[in-house]
C-alpha cells in the first residue's frame, strides 16, 4: 500500500531515490510485507540472480532492503518512460522493447555493459542466452512432436485412400480385360454337317474358369490314316484366351465328352473320351491317356454310379444296343479306377420301339438306386440286380443293397425285374430330370452336381406333342400340356416366383416357331410368343439369376407380332430355302415377360451349345459351336464362339412383343428402366 502510495507521488520525469536512500514509506511497508516482498524479489529475472551470476542469485541480495528498493524504483521508472515512449510517433512497438529491455539491465547491473558486450558484439550471453536456446529447443520439440502426430494420422489415412482407389479402378479395369478375354472366336476343324459335336465344359488348367473340350472332325491328304482322309480327335480350348490346350487322336469320331471323374491320389480331373467303340480315359490338364476299354455299339453317355468296389473311386455304368432288330439293349458296368469291365455286360430284352431314354440313375425317398431306361416306354431296374447279374455277387456297400417296397410293387410279377415307370399308347421322346439348368452341361461326372438330378420328378414328353411332369414317388402324371410338334428337349427354370420349376418348350410347325413356359405347378401357360422358324435343332439354356429367377436363353428367328389370324401369313418352302435365314439368340427375363434382349445375330447354323459360370466375376459365359458354311464347294469350317452374357447384354438390342392395350394392364417401360435393370443383372449357379 505504502510503495503504490510512493509510486504515486512521484512526478513525471523524475527520477526515483537512489540505492541507499531512506524512504520512511517504503521502509514502513516493508516491515509489513516483507515477506510478500521476498518472494517477489526471489523469483530470478530471466534464469538470473540480483547479483548478475548464474541461477537464482546470492542470498545476500535476496535478503537485503537495498533489493527491494532497486525493485520499486524500477518499476517507477519504466512506468514513467513507458509514458514518455507512447508520446513518440515514431518510435515501433518493437524499439519500445527493446530501450525498455536495455534500461532494465542497466538498472539491474551498472556493470552489465562488460558483460553483454563481447568482442564489440551485442549479443545476449549468460543467463538470457540460455533461455533463448532452451526456448528454442523446446520449441523444436513441439513442432517434432505435432509433426509425429501429424504423421500417424495422415500415413494411414493415405493407405486408406490408395486401397479405395485400387479398389474402384484397378480392380474393375481387370475385370473388364477378363470379360474382353473371354470374347473369342476359334475355328476348329471342319463343320461336318449340322450333327452336334461333343461338347463338355470343365476347369481344366486351374484358373476358376470352364474349359471348352470339343470333338472335332478334320480332313487329310494323307490317305494312309484312319477312316481314308478324316481325322479324328478331342481338343481342349482355354475359356480366357481360345488357346488350345492340348489334342488327343481318337481312332474314330468322337461321340461324347464328359468331365469331372475325380481319383484321389490325381487331383487333375478325369475326362471320358467316348466314341462308338472305345471307352477312354485321360488326364483332363495334359490329355495322356490313363485306360480305355473297348466296347460295341455303344449308344449311350457314361452313368456315374456310387463306388461299387470300395476303392474310392465313383464307377460307371454305359448302354449298348446292336443294329439288329433283337432290341437286345445291354448294361454294362466299368471301373472308374481302372476301366475294367465289371462282370459281363447284362442284356435285357425291352418292348417298345422309339428313342433310347437314358441310361440314369435315380435315388428314391428309402435311399435305393435305380437305373431308368427305356425304348418308347420307361423301365427302371435296380442297380442291386444289375450288379449280382453281371458279377453273380451282392454289392460289397450296403447302402447298394436296398430296395424300395414302393417301386418294387410296380413290378408284373415277382420274376421281372422291370419297375414300369411309364407306359402309354404314345412312346417317350424326352425324359430328363426336373432340375434346373439340367441342359446347359449336362457332361459332367461331377458326384456333387448329379446329386439333385437323381432325386427329382422328371420332366416326359410323349407323342411329340404332349408336355407332362412325372411325380417319381407315385409315377403318376401330375399334368399335362398339349404342344405342337416337339423337336427339342425342354429346359426347366424358374419363371414366376412360387419355387417350382416350370417348363420351356419350343415346338414348330408351318415354318412358324412357338416357344411356351408352362408352370409346373399345375400346368399352365405362363408365357407364349412366335417366331419365324429358325431351321436348326438347339436346346434352350436357362440361367439363374439375382433376382432369384430364371433367365432364358433360346435360338429364333424374328418375332412374329400378335395379327389376327386373317391376316398372319406364313413363309412358302421355296421362298424360305431362298433367303438367307439370320438366326438370333434372345434373352428372356421375367420381370419383363414383354420385352426380349437381342444377345447375337449370325448366318451360321449353330449345333449345340453350353453355359460356363464365373463365380468371382458373376458372369456366365455362352459357348455356341456352329457350322459356317463356305462361298466355294469346300466344306465349311466348325466355329467356337465364347461370349461373356453380361458385355452381350451390355450392347444388346430391345425388342418388343405385343404389347396389351386392355384397360388395367401394366405401363409400357421405358428404355431407361429396361437397361437400368439389365446392366444391373448378375447371374450365379444354380
């Protein structure tokens, strides 16, 4: 109180008492706070004590009056030039510092001139250097410090920034190499007419993708080979680049491929090479032989079986039928492992005439196996009996000695060993398993895959114009659907949305092509359009899709629109052999039942084809083997087509159906939402 009071007092400009004074003042507020007072005075100035040393300075100064009179007559006269300074307008913030810093020391240290003058320099030393370095120092810290966290935060946040973009751009620019990969087209060999090849899709180098494995027929100069000029063989083609793998030499035609046969001691699959006399087996990655049997007029692809001998190995089981009219259709059962001949081919003697349905194998509901066959009508007879006739032994595995009271109830009588399946004034053209996507590769040994088609209802179409499902557990009909004239074996996918399969038909009749889904759960019509007859022999693929529903892949010609019937015309024989017929393939989806999606159109006659899915890229790729005819009378050359469905799609063409004008019926959509959906669409297995 005393020393503000002195402060006060005094006048500008004047300055204060010096060291040694008596001020009664000071001195009697002093003994008041003299303890205030001490620590005020023992705080050091810049890291200095009062007697200009290092540190916190002497206790003498500390303790003396004499530092507290220093202290309040400095204060005072930095107030009073502080004053002054702010009268000068030209004096910086900066100089007014820096004359106040300077009159402080003097002050301090009479003799701190000496001391902060070193060499005729003016840098700060001592006490007010240190603390200018350690300043800085902690300074430097800091920033190291904000700069580490700075680091920790950015480094991984530029990790993250480049995996997002490898993700958005590198990954789907692979992608689209794959699909451009995939688009191929190979001549293989002559067109050889407009039978259909063998054909069979399996991975056979390992790259997740379906290999292509095709009979192929070539011509010679050479007139010393097999069969005068024609060579014979199995070439296998990779999927990604139609690069051939490798070629096998067959000593006749191939007549049927199929791959999947898997040992456990070769994880390279197996791949049967079937002609009309020679069974063979070989290596599906190299194509070396491994066994081959020979046989007789085999009419028949090879029926995967359970493992009969208990070496770990599925076995097989064909069909022969001589060219004579005994009808003398044997079964003939073969080692998987080693393609010897298990027994003795077993003959049956069958009534009826027709087509050869099957050889297939069929598991019913009490775990027994049959094998259904037939010419004209359908036979089953159980794989126990098969297996004791041509080995004169029970099967070694008990689960092949069972039988099934309800289907063996069908049979005549106790000595036949027939179960009839189906007979009827009208012979069987088609039986096949009720199971989806059964037609686009049905070549597969695969145990996995013929899991469902040995338990299902079949699909049986008699007549050539009647359309039924065949419920296997009563083998009764549970519809049936009047069709024209059938030619092509149906395809069943899923169309409406209730679970069950439904049916694809194509029939033709007056140059005119009519394609029908049927539903098979009570045999309705679903879905119907015409075309312009295409003139060839191909079935329809179906694919699954992610809406859970069927895609639809089918070969016609141009749509004919809905007309009366007074006014649709049909294509006279001679005009139609005339024109060059453009074949199409479509794409028909449900969720648009109106609107069908132009894939591919091509002059070529194509002969068979097959479905591959791509599971990583969730894809399908379509493989169409066609025969492209020559301007010259040379043969035409055979052609294997690869075509990714989703980059087809991508540039395929809108075509329209008749549209419904009725009152209530659902808005035409637009192109918009069409390519919207169908650029969206991905497919899966099924």
């Amino acid at each position: 109180m005393a020393a503000a009071l002195s402060r006060a007092l005094k006048l500008p400009g004047k300055k204060g008492s010096e060291l040694g004074e008596y001020d009664p003042l000071t001195q009697a507020d002093s003994e008041d706070e003299s303890e205030e007072d001490d620590l005020v005075l023992n705080y050091p100035r810049n890291g200095l004590g009062r007697d200009g040393g290092v540190g916190g300075g002497s206790s003498k100064t500390r303790g003396s009056r004499s530092g507290r009179l220093v202290r309040v007559e400095v204060e005072a006269q930095d107030e009073e030039e502080d004053e002054w300074r702010e009268r000068l307008p030209g004096k910086s913030r900066k100089s007014r510092n820096d004359t106040k810093g300077a009159q402080h020391w003097s002050h301090m240290d009479p003799d701190r001139g000496g001391i902060g003058e070193d060499r005729g320099g003016h840098r700060p030393l001592g006490g007010g250097g240190l603390g200018v370095h350690s300043a800085d120092a902690e300074e430097k810290r800091m920033r190291m410090r904000h700069a580490v966290r700075s680091a920790f935060f950015l480094v991984p946040l530029l990790c993250a920034t480049l995996l997002v973009l490898l993700c958005a751009f590198l990954i789907p620019c692979q992608k689209g190499e794959l699909e451009k990969k995939l688009q191929w087209e190979r001549a293989l060999g002559d067109a050889g007419g407009v039978t259909p090849p063998a054909l069979a899709l399996w991975d056979l180098d390992g790259d997740s993708v379906e290999d292509v494995i095709l009979g192929v027929t070539a011509w010679s100069n050479d007139t010393r080979t097999v069969q005068g000029n024609k060579i014979y063989s199995a070439v296998a083609v990779s999927a990604v680049s139609g690069q051939e793998l490798w070629r096998k030499v067959m000593s006749e035609s191939v007549m049927s491929v199929q791959c999947g046969l898997q040992y456990s001691a070769a994880p390279s699959p197996v791949c049967l090479l079937i002609g009309k006399s020679i069974i063979m087996a070989v290596n599906g990655t190299t194509g070396k032989k491994l066994w081959h049997v020979p046989l007789k007029n085999i009419e028949s692809q090879a029926v995967l079986l359970p493992d009969l001998q208990e070496d770990s190995v599925p076995d097989l089981l064909v069909a022969t039928l001589p060219a004579d009219e005994s009808l003398d259709l044997s079964l003939t059962l073969i080692s998987g492992l080693t393609g010897a001949i298990l027994g003795h081919p077993v003959p049956f003697n069958l009534s009826g005439q027709g087509k050869l349905i099957g050889p297939m194998l069929h598991e019913t509901h009490q775990g027994a196996y049959y094998i259904v066959f037939g010419l004209g009508n359908v036979e089953a007879i159980s794989l126990r009996d098969v297996y004791s006739r041509a080995t004169g032994k029970m099967p070694i595995a008990q689960a092949l000695r069972r039988r099934d009271p309800g289907w063996e109830g069908l049979k005549k009588n106790n000595s036949s060993p027939f179960v009839h399946i189906y007979r009827g004034s009208d012979g069987v053209d088609f039986l096949l398993p009720l199971v989806a996507g059964f037609g686009n590769n049905r070549n597969s040994l695969d145990t996995a895959s013929n899991l469902n088609s040995t338990r299902s209802d079949w699909v049986l179409v008699s007549g050539s114009s009647k359309l039924s499902v065949l419920r296997q557990r009563d083998r009764r009909k549970g519809w049936t659907f009047n069709l024209g004239p059938v030619h092509i074996q149906p395809a069943p996918g899923h169309f409406n949305e209730d679970g069950i399969l439904d049916v694809f038909s194509q029939s033709s009749e007056n140059y005119v092509m009519k394609a029908q889904i049927v539903d098979g759960a009570n045999g309705q019509l679903l879905w119907s359009a015409e075309f312009v007859c295409p003139r060839l022999v191909l079935e329809t693929s179906t694919i699954s899709t992610s809406t859970g529903q069927s895609a639809f892949l089918f070969w016609a010609s141009e749509p004919i629109r809905a007309r009366s019937n007074a006014t649709k015309t049909t294509m006279a024989p001679g005009v139609a052999a005339a024109q060059p017929l453009i074949r199409k393939l479509f794409l028909l989806h449900p969720v648009y039942p109106t609107i069908l999606l132009e894939l591919s159109s091509t002059t070529d006659t194509a002969v068979t084809s097959a479905v591959s899915y791509l599971e990583h890229l969730k894809d399908a790729t379509y493989i169409t083997v066609s025969s492209r005819p020559t301007p010259d009378s040379e043969p035409g050359a055979r052609i294997v087509k690869s075509m990714s469905l989703r980059a087809a799609i991508a540039s395929g063409q809108i075509v329209r159906l008749g549209e419904s004008g009725k009152a209530g019926s659902p808005l035409k959509p637009s192109v918009f939402e069409i390519n919207k959906f169908f650029r969206r669409l991905s497919f899966k297995r099924q």
